[in-house]
C-alpha cells in the first residue's frame, strides 16, 4: 500500500479555479505554468486561471499490492487497437467481481437512451466504427466555474458545466442524430462540492461503480461510467456531441469516455498528462504510460490502472492511477480505492 506524501499532493492539486490545467509528461518531470481559459456563455464570459499539472516518469515502476487479487501489468504487450473496429462492450457488465475489461457495476441493467443502431455499427454485430460516428449538432457556450483546493480532503466545486462548448439539447428533430438518439434533455448546472480523499490508497477489495458520477474531468464536467443504463456500450450507442458529452434526465452533462476537447493533451513518447480526479482520490490519465507507450486493457488491472512512479513537480511519488483506452470501459472498470460519496 502505497499513500502520497502530502508535499507531492500539494503539488499535485493545487489547480485553484482549474478549468485549463494541462502540461504533458516528461521523463524527468514538468514544473508548473500558468494556464488561463477564458469561457463565454450567454450571461457573460469568466476567466480562469490554474497551473499545469501531472507529468510522469519513464522509470520502471513498482506494482502495489494490499492483498487484492487485481493485477498490474508492466510487460510490454503487441496489442492494438483498430479504431474502425472496436469490440463492442454490451453485455461486458458483472455484479459478481471485478474483471479486465469489464465494468462492475452495483445496480442491475435498465433502459438505454438510444433507440436505433447508428451504421458506424459494424455488419459482424459485435464491433462498431469510432471514426464514422456522427454528434450531435450545434454549438453552445457556457459559463464553467471549477476549482480543487487541497485539505483534510481534495475539494473540488464547481457548477457542473464544461469550458468547451457543446452540442444542442434537446436533441433537434432535424439534427441527424435524432434518427438514433432523440436525448430529450437539456443542459443544466450542477453544483460539484465533492470532498475526495487527500492521500488515497488502494483498498483491500475493488468497489464497484453505480450509475452517476464516477468522478469529474479537469474541464469542469463529470464522469460516468461506460454504461447507457442498459447494459449496452453508451460510447458505441449513445450519439453525444462533438466533445462526447451529453445531458442525463436531470440536465446533468457528463462523458462516458475522456472527451477529446480537454485541452491536456497526450504527446508522443511521454506519459499522459492528468486529465481528471475519480471518486476514491486516484487520477486519471490519458492513454499512453511508461515511454509513451499506448495503453490496451491487457496493460491494465480489473479497476483499468497500474501502479508506477508519478513524478509531479520534481516529487516522485509511486502511486497508483487510471488510464484511458480506446477500448470498452474507456476510463474506470471499478474503484481500486475507497470511494467518496459524490453525485
């Protein structure tokens, strides 16, 4: 069990006001810059101002193990992944434990918004096409407020809304997408005054994840499971718009993936930078790890992360965290630590 010495926590999170909090990884680490985003919405413009964050080292790292059955990977795999053929991850869903590639969800399958199989749907009917995708149509500018501040807990608050624009909701019935998506939602804030653990470790026994927020992105809006509420792929199924983000019945926006739009970006032959905070503490990353190297989940334990050296700062912190795949569960399988209470 590994925790986070609190001089590298600190450097870790002190984004105040983070709705631009970028920097790419480096072998040796990266020093924090400024970053300013300037958000327009239809009752005015904000600016926001943070520090880059999250970088990490090429160092061989060291697995942590606290009596978990989870595994992580640090042989190097061939795998790949064709973006024009992605596995399908209906069905891919367990209440029993935890497995690679899967998601373990703590409630039993529901109603999916998606009416229609879209023809980015392969014809072998167990593969879909990410690169033909259509989105949902339009663009709308919001006034997004976000900020972490270290504690007795990570604090993070904020209205719920993302510093990119999105697409028109309710869906239109003259976008295209209506033919398959026909979200009658409409976008609204949602406050975020969440208090995740400050120093989190991994837990004896992987949480699974509920429906809802699993956890939030660093422009501002939540992140949810893979799941469409029907047990169905919501990446596959769900037409979001062209950040990958959509509302939910209360108006809450939210992304089932990493949404492309973040302005942390991965960059070639370095690891990814951080790109969100999930409910047990840990962070999120984007997919390459180690050298850069591209990640699949045979890369990953059953909650979809490994444990290496993070270096933030000049700190070197061994550390576990998530990443990002392009293949189903996108993000986060189950929780390796102890989850905050967050909606």
């Amino acid at each position: 069990m590994h925790t986070r010495p609190r001089a590298a926590t600190a450097a870790l999170l002190t984004c105040l006001l983070l709705t631009a909090c970028g920097g790419g990884g480096g072998d040796g680490g990266n020093t924090a810059s400024a970053a300013t985003t300037t958000t327009a919405g239809a009752t005015g413009t904000t600016t926001t101002t943070g520090t880059a964050t999250g970088s990490t080292s090429s160092a061989s790292g060291t697995a942590a193990n606290t009596g978990t059955t989870a595994t992580t990977a640090t042989t190097t795999t061939t795998t790949s992944v064709d973006a024009t053929k992605l596995p399908l991850g209906d069905n891919k869903f367990t209440t029993t434990a935890p497995a690679v590639g899967y998601v373990y969800a703590c409630y039993s399958a529901g109603q999916g918004g998606a009416t229609t199989k879209g023809p980015w749907f392969n014809g072998d009917g167990s593969t879909w096409n990410s690169t033909s995708k259509i989105s949902v149509q339009g663009v709308v500018n919001w006034v997004s407020t976000f900020a972490v501040a270290l504690g007795s807990t990570l604090g993070i608050t904020g209205n719920g809304l993302p510093s990119q624009p999105t697409g028109t909701f309710p869906i239109a019935s003259t976008d295209p997408a209506y033919a398959y998506d026909r979200n009658p939602n409409s976008i609204k804030t949602s406050a975020i005054a969440w208090g995740l653990p400050a120093n989190p470790t991994v837990a004896a026994t992987p949480s699974c994840t509920g429906l809802g927020a699993i956890g939030v992105l660093l422009d501002g809006a939540r992140l949810f499971n893979a799941d469409d509420g029907g047990y169905r792929d919501a990446v596959a199924w769900e037409v979001q718009d062209a950040c990958q983000g959509h509302p939910q019945q209360q108006g809450t926006y939210h992304y089932h993936s990493v949404s492309s739009c973040l302005t942390q970006k991965d960059t070639a032959g370095q690891h990814s930078p951080l790109v969100g905070y999930i409910a047990d503490g840990f962070g999120l990353y984007g997919n390459l790890g180690e050298n850069g190297k591209a990640l699949t989940n045979a890369d990953l334990d059953v909650c979809h992360g490994h444990t290496h050296a993070i270096t933030v700062n000049g700190v070197s912190v061994v550390q576990y965290h998530y990443h990002q795949t392009k293949e189903f569960p996108y993000t986060v399988g189950c929780f390796r630590g102890t989850p905050a209470t967050i909606s």
